[in-house]
C-alpha cells in the first residue's frame, strides 16, 4: 500500500515509523526539513521537503498513485484542504486531522465525503472519552471493549492483597474459565505470560473476559470500586472541555485554569455543573482550601506532562484515589507508569491507534493500542481453511509474543484455552506486542 503522510510532528511521525516496520510504502512530507531528519535511524520510508496545500509538491509525491493519503499538521485547515486537494488528483483514501466536533456528526459525512474528506479523528474528542472511561471505571488502568462489547480487555494493577499475587498462571487456568490474562506489564517490561509465569503484587494485570465476569476482577485483583462523584481538572484544554460535557451531569466538578482570560471563556463553554476557578493545580495551599481532600478524582490535562504528572503526584498524597495524567511526552510514560499516578492519556497513541485500524487488511475490525504495554489488540476474523481453524490452539504455535484472549462464535462470546478449536468465521481477540500483529494475522487467512 503506497501512504503520504503529511505532516512530521508527533502524530504523523509515530504513525509513519509504525508502518514502515511493515514494509508498507511510506513518504512523509512536510515543509520544515529538520523534521525529516531522523539521525541514526534504518527506517524504511521515503521523506519529501514540501506543503501538502501545494499542487506542485503533491504532484512530485506522487499523488496521483497514492493508496492513502493521510493530513496530521497541527492545523485542521490545512489538513481539510490537503485532503480535498488530494482526492481530487486521485488519492484513493483521505484522513484528516480535525479539530472541530460538528464535522464528525452523521449529517455531516455524505457533505465531507463529495469534498473527498474519506474519514476524519478528533484526537481531543478520543482522549476525553478515555478520561471519562477511567473515572466510570476508577479501579481499572485500561478498559476496552472488543467485539462489540462482548468481550472486555481489562488492565488492573494488582495490590499486594489480591488473590493473584505469588500465583502461577497454570493454577489460575485450572478454575473456571471466567478470564484469561493476556499480558502482565512488569516495570518497563511486558510480558506475554506462559503458565510458568507468576503475578506480583505491583504488576499491570492484563485480563480478558465477558460483562458476565467482569466485576469480579476488582475483588480478585484487591480493588475496590467506588462511584467518582467530585472531580477536580487541572488544566482548561479542548481535552478538559470535552471531558466535562461527557461527565454526567450529577458530577461536581471543579476546573482550574491558571490563565485569567481563558478561565473568563470557559465560563461559556463548560456546563452548569463545572465551577472555574483561576489558580493552578500545584498551588497546594489552594487545592486543600478547594476541597482536594474531599476529591474523588483529580485530572491533570495541561499542555506540560511535567506538570500534570506532578500535580498526580500531589493529589495522591491528598489522597485522591484516582487521578490521571495526560501525558504526551512519549519519555515520560514508564516513569509515570512507575511513579503510580494512575491512568495515563497519550493523545498521539490514540489518535494513531484509531488511523492505524484503518490500514489492515478489511477482516482486521478493530485495533486498539496499548499505552501502558506497548501492545495491539486486534479483532480478527477466522477465515474458512485459515491454519488457525485447523486444529486446537495447544497444538497450533503461535508467533512469539501472541496469545489469544477470547472469542465470539455466532455471538456468544467464550474465553479460549489450549482444549479449544477455532472455528471458521470466528470473531477471535488477538493479543500481541509490538511488530508482531502482521505475523499473527498470517495464521487467520
């Protein structure tokens, strides 16, 4: 598949290096040379000095051969106009980059479709979903749902009074099949765990199971769940915004803004359940004088991963039990993920999960990113004579670094183990670390 990826920040960039892992045939583009340059780096794409709103450099990429054209600049303008330009020079597919909600609403998409716009994301809109998932959920670090919510991929930090601890896999798999871990994220390392492989206390816990099963994991996992009802936000962002219209209106919540101007703005923007307050979140003095103790979430959603993790860190001394960290700065995820601060939001692997589902092969239906494992999960679907279906999954050798969570067969969803056998047309979970998806696919066809 030939892509132009237009665009060399941190969403066009990281998306570009994911696809040239897989050999697919990548140009990145963009007007500032210096962020083409990727020193010491055996990466195999093509990139091109030039503006995607520009028929001159669009020609010279080759857009008229172009399988995919996706526009990731910062700024959504630019990015709706390089799609319609390239869609009407012959680019099969567009993506854009948007900012703006009203675009993204069903009315809206036969209009962006005759201007050639092919599909669109809102980075900010996905990641105030996120945020709104961990607070619903406040004893989870991920929750996904897979197969049309039929089956749920659940990441759990596993405290030192949970059943689990000291456990070796092969004693949890002799119980009921009501969950199946597929992944324990250790420190800076993820491990996709054999039967010889034990769970300690600290571990990122990674579960498949059903809706019917699911609230059993707080209990096994030594989690309490609780009802956030007061939340505070730090941070006045589009993600902040987004965060409080999403929240249900029974939520008392307090968001603070350290710019004057910007606190008087979202006074019209915020519902009637959201109290601005000019301050910023490190103030502690403020924070204890507004209630911090009395929290049941705090959400640190400003432009600085420093900041917000540290503003995590407070409020967790306040004893805050959920908190959670946009944070953008890829560095600075394990540490967070170390420093125990709770969820954490990285709008870069949101967004590129979501483009990146767009890319494999149709009966790939949905890829979700990791940010805390470095892992896909995938919801692929068995073909008929597929090497998968052929025999049970004991016998069958996986690719390293792939473990299967579960399936759904004529809409009931199961837990898989070694005794079962994959039939055609199954709707199967695959989990897998980096690099490795394409390989696993290969057995599904």
């Amino acid at each position: 598949m030939r892509i132009v990826i237009a665009g060399a920040g941190a969403v066009g960039t990281h998306l570009a290096k994911l696809l040239s892992i897989e050999n697919q045939d990548i140009i990145l583009m963009d007007p500032d040379k210096e962020k083409l340059n990727f020193p010491g780096s055996n990466l195999e794409m093509i990139t091109m000095t030039g503006s995607c709103t520009s028929l001159k450099d669009l020609t010279e990429v080759g857009i008229r051969d172009t399988d995919l054209f996706i526009a990731v600049t910062p700024e959504e303008s630019v990015n709706i106009t390089a799609c319609m330009l390239a869609a009407n020079m012959g680019a099969k597919k567009t993506f854009a980059r948007i900012d703006n909600y009203e675009y993204l609403l069903p009315k809206n998409k036969d209009f962006f479709e005759k201007l050639g716009i092919g599909s669109m994301v809102y980075p900010e809109m996905l990641a105030a979903k996120e945020i709104v998932s961990a607070l619903k959920r406040p004893w989870v670090r991920q929750w996904i749902e897979l197969c049309g919510g039929a089956i749920i991929l659940v990441g759990v930090k596993v405290r030192e009074n949970s059943e689990l601890v000291n456990k070796y896999l092969y004693d949890l798999g002799r119980e009921d099949k009501k969950f199946h871990i597929v992944a324990i994220k250790r420190k800076n390392d993820t491990i996709i765990p054999k039967g010889s492989d034990q769970v300690l206390a600290g571990d990122i816990v990674f579960f498949t199971t059903t809706k019917d099963y699911v609230e059993e994991l707080p209990r096994i996992t030594g989690k309490a769940s609780f009802d956030v009802k007061n939340v505070m936000i730090m941070g006045g962002s589009r993600i902040a915004i987004r965060t409080c219209q999403y929240l249900p209106d029974n939520t008392n919540i307090k968001l603070l803004e350290s710019d004057k101007e910007k606190s008087y703005q979202l006074l019209e923007k915020l519902p009637k359940n959201v109290t601005v307050y000019h301050n910023d979140g490190r103030n502690a003095e403020f924070l204890v004088q507004e209630g911090i103790k009395d929290m049941d979430a705090f959400v640190a959603v400003t432009g600085n991963s420093e900041a917000n993790i540290l503003a995590c860190m407070a409020a967790k001394r306040f004893g805050v039990r959920k908190t959670v960290a946009e944070v953008e700065n890829m560095d600075y995820i394990s540490m967070a993920e170390n420093l125990d601060i709770g969820s954490i939001i990285n709008k870069r692997l949101i967004t590129v999960s979501n483009i990146y589902r767009f890319l494999l092969s149709a009966d790939i239906s949905n890829v979700k990113s990791l940010t805390v494992a470095n892992a896909d999960v995938a919801e692929i679907i068995a073909r008929p004579n597929s090497r998968i279906t052929k025999k049970e999954v004991k016998k069958i050798t996986l690719p390293k670094n792939v473990t299967l969570g579960g399936l759904i067969r004529n809409g009931e969803p199961m837990m898989i183990d070694g005794e079962t056998m994959i039939e055609p047309y199954d709707h199967v979970v695959v989990f897998c670390l980096e690099d490795t998806l394409r390989e696993a696919e290969t057995l599904f066809h």
